[in-house]
C-alpha cells in the first residue's frame, strides 16, 4: 500500500493545530514511568496504575525494581537500569512483571535514558502488556500482507475523497502507480471512466455511514485504453477507535469478463425478442407493402436508426431477374421507417419509387451476390456508395449515417431485394452480431413478401380479367338514366364475383342485372363471366324475369359447384313498368318522387346452382323520376353491425335531395363500404326518364 500522506482539511489543506487523537495508542494501553538516577519511581501514569496494579500514592518515591520484578531478576533488572544510564544507550525487549495481585505478566518495555535542564539523569520507561502488543503487531501483519497480495483493488480516500493509500492489485487495475493516485481523486485518476456517480456514492457513505455494495463503473483505463472495462466498486467508512471518520475504504473487482458474457446474453435475449416480435408482426396480410412496411418498422429502433424494405423492380413484377457484374439495379421502394432522423428520411427512396442503382453501389452488391453487405464505420468517402444520388449522400452526411447493413430477401432459392439498415442516433456500430439478426429477420420476411408478391400478381390478374368482363354502358340507355360503380375487394382479400349489367332490349325495354358469385379468385371472376355472358343471351329472348332466372340457375349448377346470387328486372317504359325476379339476393331499393325510399318487398328466391327451386317474377310501377337502386352484399356488411342497421342507413342517405346519379354512387360508397368489409362492391342505379 502506498504511504497515507499528514491530516487534510476538506479542502484539501493540511491541517493547523491540534487534531483529535487517534485511539490506538489507548488501545495498546501504553504506560509511562520516569525513574531517579537511584531508580526510584518519580512519575507514575494511569496506565501504568493498571498494568502493575500499584496506584501512583504506592509506587511514587520506591525502588521500580522492589515491585515490578521477581526477586530471582532483581540482579539483571538493576545491571539493564545501570547500563541505560551509563551509557545512555536505550534497551527494548519483553520481560516478566510481578503484578501487584501476585501474577506474572510478560510486558514489552522500551528504556531510554532522559537529562534535565540541571543534567540530572533520568530513566524513562515505556511498557506495554506483550499480549496486546503482538495481538496487535499480528493484526496489522495480516491486514499489510492482505491488502498486499489481495487480488481485488483496495485504497484508502481521506474525507476529501482523495486517494491515500492504495494496493498493488488496484494499481494494475487502473494502471496508475500508487504514487501517480496519492492526493488525487478518482476522477483526476481515470477521466476516460464514468466515476461521477461513484464519488457522489462516496460522498453519501462518507456522511451517513452506510456502505456501498457492488456499484457498476463502466470505461476505459489507461490499464487498457483501447477497450471499455467493467469494474464493481464497494465502499465502507472508515473510523477510528474513538468513532473518528478517517476516510472511505474502496474495494475494486474487474468484471469485465462477466460484464461483456451479460452484455452478450442480454444481446442475445434482445435478438430472440425481436425474432418473436417479427414473427407476431410480419406478414399479417397478404399486402405487398404492408408486409414490407412491418419489417421496417420491426428493425427500427431495436436494429437500426433507419430501415429500408427495397425490391427488385423485375421481381414485383413477377419476372426473373439475374444482375451481370456491371449491371446496375432497378430498385423499387416498398417501405421507409426511420427514429427520429427526419434528415435521412428526406435521403430514402419514398414506397413506390422506382430508381437505379449503379453497379458500385453497396444494396446492388448485396442483391447481385445475395450475401450482406457490412460497413461499420461509414466515413464521407462511403455515402456515395450508399446513396442513390449525390444529393442523397450529403443528407445522409448531413444525417449522421455513420454504419450501415444490406442484407438480401431471400426466399425460394430467389433474392428479391434487400433489407438496408443505417444507424444515426445509436453510436454503435453493426457488428456480426447485428449480421446474424438482420439475415434472421430477411429470411422471416421474405417468405411472407414472397406470399404478398405472388398473391398480389394473382390478385392483379383476375382484377384484370374481372374488369374486362364489366359493361360499360351509356349514361342513357332506353328510358333510363343510369350511373354504376365497382370497388374491389381490399388488398388483403382476394378478387370476388360481383358484377352487373345494363342490357338493351327491343321496343326500348332495358335489363337491369346485378349478381354476386360466391367464391374469390380468378375461379370466381371466371364464373361470373360465364353468367354473364348467359343472362345477356338469355335475355335477348325476350324471357320473363323469373324463366330467365330458371336458365341461369340450371347453367349455374353444371358450373362445377358454382353458386351465386342475382337480381334481374326488366323497365318497359311504354307501361312505365318493371319486371323483377330475385335468386336470394339483398333486395333493391325504390325511391319513388315525393316518397320515403323503401325496400322492394320481393320473394327472396333460393341462389342460382341451388336448384329445385322456383323463382317468382313481381311487377311494380316505375313512373319518371323514380330510382330503382341495386347492389351486392359487400356495400352494406359488416362485422360491427347488424344487416337491418345497414339497410336502414342505406334507405336514410337515399331520403336526401335529388341528385346526379353518379353523385349517389360516390356518396353510397364512401359512407357504406367500410374499410373491415373485405368484400366486392357493385353498385347500379337506374333513374326513369321522360320520353322524349
């Protein structure tokens, strides 16, 4: 241990005049006695009273010898007095005592000779019980040899909290010599280590006396400055044994090894917890970029500060793609998410966007080799690499991108894309670690936006096909004024069998038809084209509305189990009449001039492929005017509410003032056609016209 240096004040100063005693002198219980040159007793300490027995009015004024010693050492006792005043050379050693109360006891002696101002001589004695003295003399070994050899840290703070003593162990922990700590604080000692909290700690067991267990200090010494190091650091008071505060001991482990396998288990842990959270999150519909997007928002802020989810243009598209060396890459962008790095954000490819990537760029690297592609510290010379434009690598630049990550979406043996991570706010750097993550949530992710491509590419398909077998009528047709609408179903369902028809007949008559295929896909579209293709042959007969609707269902069920539901009327504006028939679809809504709008009260019918069952055709007044308004399930349903609710929110917002049909369209379905109703929706309606 190093020396402790003189008593200090709290600022540092060393102290002027008297200091409290230290107890340790009472401890070892030291007694004084001053003999005459003839060895008679002339002074005579209370510990001395205590140690012999004699009190001073029994000892002062006789021979030392007569009551301290055994007759059998008087002799040798005398001859040591004579030779200390002789030659005024002093004697220690250890010696039988005769106690007054007859017992022995060996003392410790210390004698030396003392001369006045006359020059008369004088024998000054020093004893100490010798019990005590090696008590003490083994306690203070022990504690040297252990704090020396001690594998921990140990020193000594003085109450400024400033080192004065300090162990081999802790000079090879910090790196400091003892001389180099003595005088200094902890914070003087190691500046590159976060101390502050830990001399406040100090401070606090300095005033009230309670210690400090196992705190955590955590940072660079000059014993290793290149590497952060854990240290768990104890504190105790120190008090003497009159209850004086001396100063803090410290006791210091390095834990470094213990702290980095915590660090690498917590890390682990936050891994597997951001596994699970992809599982859970990724992939809950089947929409491309809504896939994308909770990927990205998965790695942020957990793997990086800003996450890119990008594919191959070709790949969205559905058609193979292999990059040459020197072929650059057509990128779009499916999704963005970035914590708090507005500036990076403004540098991202926005979803949607399509843009190329030279060869030398590092996400074109990652999706030519399908391997990932690390850069742990980005300097200026890398953004350009990264960026898509040189405008794009000043924001990154001006951003703080100081790492980055590519990793490619893999799935089905094809690289799709790539997931692009870079980290702004988050000081460090992607390390292997962060690799093996970034792959595990690419792999995860890529099947579902696999699914999401494939299906999406099946969706468009028989979106298409679905589109191509709707009508497209004239806003007037016969004697009616007509205006329709279809909205597919949302992106996480697939295409369903909605579809209407205006069909032009002879003598000015017109069918109306609206039908609902159960089913989705492109079976479903298919189905409904055959359908319609037969109601409108069917109906070029002339057919009345429930015959026709016989036809239809003996067509439907030798449609491979096919089932749907339709609506037929037929206006006649001669008669100003309409013919209608129902195979279990919703009924139509009737708005009569100057009346409340209501629901035809029709026979429901069973759905055509049932079959078996008769169909029955009702006939009603349509006079100018009149609006005759039908629609398939998907505008109506919900989840949340009952059917009757939604019929009756139908007839209210048909109750309003008369307006442009296609006006109606749009109101009906903006209102009705909630987001939850994963349904088709088609929408016709018919206005009577006068004649002209």
């Amino acid at each position: 241990m190093g020396a402790a240096g003189p008593p200090v004040t709290a600022g540092g100063e060393p102290v002027r005049g008297p200091v409290r005693p230290s107890g340790l002198l009472d401890v070892i219980g030291v007694a004084s006695i001053v003999l005459d040159d003839e060895g008679r007793i002339v002074l005579w300490s209370p510990q001395a009273e205590e140690l012999f027995g004699y009190p001073a009015a029994e000892a002062l004024g006789r021979y030392a010898a007569q009551i301290m010693v055994h007759e059998q050492h008087m002799d040798v006792v005398v001859k040591l007095f004579a030779d200390v005043m002789a030659t005024g050379e002093g004697w220690a050693g250890a010696f039988p005592i005769r106690h007054k109360d007859g017992s022995t006891h060996m003392v410790e002696f210390r004698n030396m000779r003392l001369t006045d101002a006359r020059g008369d001589g004088y024998a000054l004695g020093l004893a100490a019980d010798q019990s005590t003295v090696r008590r003490l003399e083994r306690d203070v070994a022990l504690s040297t040899r252990m704090v020396a050899q001690s594998p921990i840290g140990l020193a000594v703070l003085d109450t400024s909290l400033r080192y004065v003593s300090v162990n081999p162990a802790l000079e090879r922990i910090d790196g400091v010599s003892a001389e180099d700590h003595l005088g200094r604080t902890m914070g003087e000692v190691l500046p590159r280590l976060d101390v502050g909290h830990l001399e406040t700690a100090a401070r606090r067991v300095l005033s009230t006396g309670q210690p400090l267990v196992d705190r955590p200090a955590v940072g660079r010494t000059p014993a290793d400055p290149e590497q952060d190091h854990a240290l768990s650091v104890s504190m105790y008071r120190l008090e003497d044994a009159l209850g004086t505060v001396l100063g803090v001991a410290l006791s210091v482990v390095d834990v470094t090894e213990q702290h980095r396998a915590g660090v690498e288990a917590e890390a682990a842990r936050r891994r597997l917890a951001v596994i699970a959270d992809a599982s859970a999150r990724i992939g809950t519909t089947l929409d491309l970029y809504r896939t994308a997007g909770e990927l990205a928002d998965v790695a942020v802020p957990e793997l990086a500060d800003i996450a890119a989810v990008d594919l191959l243009d070709a790949v969205v598209g559905g058609r193979p793609t292999n990059l040459g060396p020197a072929q650059a890459a057509v990128i779009r962008a499916l999704a963005v998410h970035a914590d708090r790095s507005p500036m990076a954000l403004e540098a991202a490819d926005r979803p949607g966007q399509v843009a190329r990537y030279g060869a030398d760029r590092l996400v074109t690297e990652c999706v030519r080799t399908g391997l990932p592609v690390l850069l742990p510290h980005v300097d200026e010379a890398d953004l350009p690499r990264i960026a898509r434009s040189p405008e794009a690598a000043v924001q990154l630049g001006r951003a703080g991108v100081h790492s980055y990550l590519a990793v490619p979406l893999i799935a089905r043996g094809e690289v799709l894309g790539a997931l692009d991570l870079k980290r702004t706010r988050n000081p460090l750097p992607f390390t292997e670690d962060d690799v093996l993550l970034a792959r595990e949530l690419a792999a995860r992710a890529a099947v579902q936006i696999d699914n999401a491509r494939w299906y999406q590419n099946a969706r468009d398909t028989a979106l298409t096909l679905q589109r191509s077998l709707l009508p497209s009528h004239p806003p007037v047709t016969g004697g009616l004024e007509v205006a329709s609408r279809y909205q597919p179903a949302g992106a996480t369902t697939e295409v369903g069998g909605d579809w209407f028809d205006v069909i032009p007949l002879e003598g000015g008559k017109t069918a109306l038809v609206v039908g609902d295929v159960m089913g989705s896909g492109i079976s479903a579209a298919a189905t409904m084209g055959r359908l319609r293709t037969a109601t409108t042959t069917l109906a070029a007969l002339d057919l009345d509305p429930a015959l026709l609707l016989e036809h239809l269902d003996r067509i439907t069920a030798g449609l491979d189990q096919a089932i749907a539901t339709c609506l037929y009327a037929v206006h006649d504006p001669a008669v100003g009449q309409c013919r209608i028939a129902n195979a279990g679809h919703l009924p139509p809504a009737l708005i009569r001039a100057g009346h409340d709008p209501e629901l035809l009260d029709l026979p429901t019918g069973a759905p055509l492929g049932v079959g078996g069952v008769a169909f029955t055709t009702t006939a009603f007044g349509f006079r100018p005017g009149d609006q005759l308004v039908l629609y398939t399930d998907g505008l109506v349903e919900t989840r949340r509410h009952s059917l009757d609710e939604r019929l009756d929110t139908l007839l209210d917002l048909l109750r309003g003032p008369t307006l442009p049909l296609d006006e109606i369209c749009d109101l009906l379905v903006r209102t009705l056609h909630h987001p939850d109703n994963h349904d088709d929706v088609a929408l016709l309606i018919a206005r009577a016209r006068e004649s002209d």
